[in-house]
C-alpha cells in the first residue's frame, strides 16, 4: 500500500509540475504592443513598439519590432534557448549574442543580448539586460541598455492583442 501512495504521489507531483511550467511559459506566448500610455519612451531612441512571443519549455522564439521616432519599423526574428547559453544572430548586418534561461518560480525571464554594430568611432556593441514579467495581460520589460556613450534604464509595459 505505501508503494502505491509514493507512485500516485510522484504522480500527482509530477502532473502539477507540469501545469506549473506550462501556465508559466504560455503567459508569455501571444502578440503583445506597447502600451504607449503607461510607458515613457525615451526621446530620439528606438523603441520596442511590439513583440510576437512563443516560449516553449527549451526555447523563446520572438518577433520583434522596434520602431523609431518617426515611425519607421524594424522587424526581426530571433531564436533563443532557455539553457543560459549563447545564441547568434545577425539583425541586419549587425551580429547580436543572447541568452535566456526558463522563468523562475518567480515567473520571472530573463535575457541578456550584445549587439556589435559600426558606431561613429568604429564598432561599439549594445549590451541589453531584459528582466520579463506577465500579468493580468500586460507584459512588464524592464531593460538597461549600455553603451560607450552611457546607460539608458526604463520599464516598457504590453498589452495582449492576442
């Protein structure tokens, strides 16, 4: 009888588990834009105006699109794994490095990247730090950007439009 209590438990255990994850990684999943309301974008600087999300449990597959000032967009799709380890792409002849690793049990994702681009005085690189949260369908990204010419910090808010 005790052998069965310690299978149906394991069980059990491991069903929640599995609910547990996957109610995490799919809050992220969807279409979400910016909330240009709740979010105060920084003047004369490229923005993340939307982000079409798909986390599975071993990846993070995005489409972003970044948009500036006067409107002019700049989509591209990027690849991640969720094992911390770095992942390259190029983002129109730009090479960028990411990393990610699975939401915590804080519901938390985090994401390091480092685009190298040809800045004024040679090849600079954008080191971006993302830190992920959804809730009540609002996606939260707080980033800090850092470059030779300094650090920019804020918190972007999204709304789900699917």
């Amino acid at each position: 009888m005790k052998i069965k209590s310690i299978a149906l438990f394991s069980i059990v255990l491991f069903i929640g588990t599995s609910f547990s994850l996957s109610g995490q990684t799919n809050g992220f999943s969807g279409q979400w834009k910016l909330n240009r309301e709740k979010t105060t974008l920084a003047p004369d600087q490229l923005f993340l105006a939307e982000i079409t999300v798909k986390l599975t449990s071993d990846t993070l597959l995005t489409t972003r699109t970044y948009e500036n000032p006067m409107g002019e967009q700049y989509p591209f799709d990027e690849n991640v794994t969720l094992d911390g380890k770095d992942c390259k792409t190029v983002i129109y002849d730009m090479p960028r490095t990411s990393k990610a690793s699975k939401p915590g049990s804080d519901g938390l994702l985090n994401i390091e990247s480092t685009t190298t681009f040809q800045g004024q005085n040679g090849e600079e690189n954008l080191v971006a730090k993302e830190t992920w949260k959804v809730e009540n369908d609002t996606l939260t990204i707080n980033f800090t950007n850092t470059m030779a010419a300094g650090e920019i910090a804020g918190i972007n808010y999204y709304t789900k439009v699917k």
